[in-house]
C-alpha cells in the first residue's frame, strides 16, 4: 500500500483502506510514499521491516495451538486518577472480561484459576474496585529496572526530551517503573497508564510535542518484550488513537512514538 506523504489523504482512505476493509483487510501500514513534486514512490524501510515482522508473526501465529498462545487484555481507564479503572458507559467492564476468559478456556486456552466471579476478578486486578493510579490499590505484577526498560525499550531516549531520565514520576516506585496488572495462565490483564497530563488529560492525543512518558512506554514493552504477547485486547471506553489526526489510518516512523507503543 502507497499513500502521498501528506496528512491529507482522504481520496486514498476510500480505495486504499475503506474498500480493502470490506473485503476482510484490517490495519493497513503505509510501507511507502510518492513525492508530490516528482511522482515517484519512495520506500520507507522501518515501514517494511514492521510489515514483514507482521506477516510473519501471523504465520507463526497460525500454526501455534491455542494452549501456547499468549494474550494480553488492556484495561482502559479515563479520565485517570478517579476511581475509573475498567469503566466504560453502561457496559461490565470486568464482567465482560469473564466471559472472554471462560470462553478462551473452552477454545484451549490456558488461563489458569478462573475467578468464580466479576468481583474476585476486580479484586486480583486492582485489590478495589475504586482503585486509583500510583497507589496500594493496584496490583504490581512487574517490577521493571531501568537499565532492563532502556536497553528494551528502543525509543526510550527520544522520551527524556519531555519527561527527563527515566523512571520518572509515574508509574514508578522512583527506582523501578510498575507494571499493573494481574496474570492468569497465558492471559495478561493489564491497567493501561495514564496519558500523563493530569491537568490536560487529552493533550498526548493532539500535541505534535508530546510523547508518552516512561511508564507508558514500560508498559507495552513489558506487553511484547517480557510478557510476548501474541496479541492484544483493549478493553474499556475507548481507544485513543482515533483521537489522532491524521493517524486513523496507517502508521508513521519512530518519530510517532505514540502509534509505534500502542500498535
């Protein structure tokens, strides 16, 4: 798939990612671009290393037995610090996870002791329900060092511009950068961070500058690195890169360090 190097790419949305999707095509990567003055095609070659890594982790996917299959479930929480882990309007967020988990384990998933119960599922994630971040009332379930985040995490320079040396302020014991979350056999049941602006919640969403902090960023690669996950849930309100403009379609460089975390 080739896209113009412009924000605007509308007329390419209908051809290039609406109709593809019609026919069973999801989540598109731009792996090149034409240059407006000259005509030609230029190849982004971070763009087609993810793509091969991408058709080759479906591959492998694919002949894995749903016993070995890692999965990871985000738990989304907006807006941060009010008691809104695992909320979304008028849906059971925690129940529907359940039922996700009891059906995994009738496919042949291993998703160890199954809670009885939403509220014992809620308890192994958060320890309360109206748990809050950088508190007791989250369950930690890894300690990631600095030196292991930095020499895993491939963008966690470029982060210190915004947020300075890691570990930072959040997500983090000022020594080790946090990880939230429960295990369950195969299946990981995490707390998403934080955006990390309380004050402007939805800055990260629309600022050119900003970048996620360290804790983010630990998070996910905790998620592919550590975990392995072979794929991801989210679970909550909603995800956030909609949000992005310009972004609802195909993925940037490294410089959009955002995309890169979260896809």
């Amino acid at each position: 798939m080739t896209y113009h190097m412009t924000h605007n790419c509308c007329c390419y949305c209908t051809t290039q990612v609406a109709l593809p999707e019609l026919d069973g095509a999801l989540e598109p990567i731009v792996f090149a671009g034409r240059d407006s003055n000259t005509g030609k095609s230029h190849s982004l070659p971070d763009r087609i290393e993810s793509l091969a890594k991408r058709a080759i982790n479906w591959a492998v996917l694919r002949k894995k037995k749903n016993a070995d299959k890692k999965l990871a479930i985000t738990v989304f929480s907006f807006p941060p610090d009010k008691g809104n882990v695992g909320t979304a309007a008028y849906l059971n967020m925690f129940g529907s996870i359940l039922r996700v988990l009891k059906n995994l384990k009738a496919c042949g998933y291993d998703v160890g002791p199954v809670p009885s119960n939403e509220m014992e599922l809620i308890q192994s994630v958060l320890t309360q329900k109206e748990a809050k971040f950088n508190s007791t009332d989250l369950n930690i379930a890894y300690k990631m060092p600095v030196a292991e985040y930095t020499d895993l995490c491939e963008y966690s320079e470029a982060l210190e511009e915004n947020w300075g040396k890691p570990p930072g302020q959040l997500n983090s014991n000022g020594q080790e950068l946090l990880v939230y979350g429960k295990q369950f056999g195969n299946i990981f049941i995490g707390v998403q961070p934080t955006f990390g602006y309380e004050g402007d919640p939805m800055r990260l969403l629309f600022s050119r500058s900003a970048s996620p902090h360290h804790g983010f960023a630990a998070y996910y690669t905790f998620l592919e690195k550590i975990f392995k996950a072979d794929a991801v849930l989210h679970f909550g309100t909603h995800g956030s890169l909609e949000f992005m403009p310009g972004k609802q379609v195909g993925r940037h460089s490294l410089l959009d360090l955002y995309q890169v975390v979260v896809t």
